[in-house]
C-alpha cells in the first residue's frame, strides 16, 4: 500500500462520490457481518514479519477512482505480537467461516477492520473489532495495479470515447492527436540523420 504516482487522465480521477471497495460482494462472509465497508472500516496489511513482531500498515478503507483502481489516504504503522495477533485472526476466521489457510500469517496477507476507534494494540482483546480476511482479494487488486502499471498507455481516441470532455479538454486531445502522431525528428531536429 504504497504512494500511487500523479495520474493526469480524468478516466483515474476520483468520482464526484466516495464509493468504497466492496470485496465483501464476492466473498459473503456467513457471520452477523452487517453492510458494506465504508467511513468506519481499516485496511490492514502485513507489512513486516518475523518470529515475534508483525508490522502492519493500516490506512482507512480504499475507495475508488472511476477506473475502479483502489485510492488510499494516509496511513500508520501498527506493531502487534505474532502470537496475538496469528489467534485474533485464526478465531475471527472461525467466526466468520472462513477458510483458515494451513500456514501463519506472512506478508502480504489483508484484512478488512472494522473498529469505532483507531486500530491499536488492543485490537488484539477488543471483542467490538470485527476482523475479516480479504488476502486473496487484496492480492488479485495488487495483480491488477502491478499489470496496469506495466500495460501500454491508453490511446488517446479510446480515452475520448470513455469520457466526456469539456471543448478544453477536447482541444487538449486534439493538440496530443497532432503531436503524437508526428515523427521524433521533427521535435528534435539534432537528432536527425546528417545528409551525406
């Protein structure tokens, strides 16, 4: 859950309302889990671990930009006992009939926390934080930034037909039409080929 670089493209600007990442959708926790995250809700993720300290990055829960990639705002680190926190999760996941994976926690692993209060140590005997696992959601979001991040750039015509521009906007693409469709040399002309 790293800092996104500036994105200059309306198609990932942030939509005129919040609308929080639901993977609860797809995941239908049989529990008294009632609604669908929002304002109240944590995102945690392993961010560290050894044999007695995990690390956790937490941040408030992702919404989504019209291009429906996860925006995180400012987060914290929070530095629980392995032990601890390996049985909140292993008992939450009982709770919420949750497949229990047959290893411990590792790096990577996510989970949605819902809490009235900021996350801290006493997550670990609060019996008012609900804590679901949402690892493989999480890690299939992760694949799809990493895969958007190494994708070719969206032409400039599909990114037209996606979207309604202003006549500024529009004059904006024109403009990127033009000069994108151009060759190289006759941006840089010392760069060209001298003439033999």
């Amino acid at each position: 859950m790293h800092k996104q670089r500036d994105v200059k493209s309306e198609l990932f600007s942030r939509p005129e309302r919040e609308v929080f990442w639901n993977p609860l959708r797809e995941q239908k926790p049989e529990s008294e889990l009632v609604g669908e995250p929002g304002e109240s809700d944590w995102y945690a993720v392993v961010d560290d671990i050894d044999e007695r300290i995990a690390v956790f990055e937490i941040a408030r829960w992702p919404t989504l930009d019209r291009a429906g990639r996860l925006l995180f705002g400012d987060s914290f680190e929070l530095t629980l006992s392995v032990a601890g926190i390996q049985q909140t999760i292993n008992e939450a996941r009982s709770y919420h009939r949750q497949a229990v994976p047959e290893r411990n926690l590792r790096v990577g692993d996510a989970f949605l926390i819902r809490s009235r209060t900021k996350p801290d140590v006493s997550i670990l005997e609060n019996k008012d934080v609900t804590i679901l696992d949402i690892s493989g959601f999480a890690r299939e979001q992760a694949k799809i930034a990493m895969y958007g991040a190494v994708a070719r750039k969206l032409p400039v015509e599909e990114e037209r037909r996606r979207l309604k521009f202003t006549e500024d906007e529009k004059r904006v693409l024109r403009w990127k039409e033009k000069n994108l469709k151009r060759p190289l040399s006759d941006k840089f002309p010392s760069q060209t080929k001298p003439e033999v």
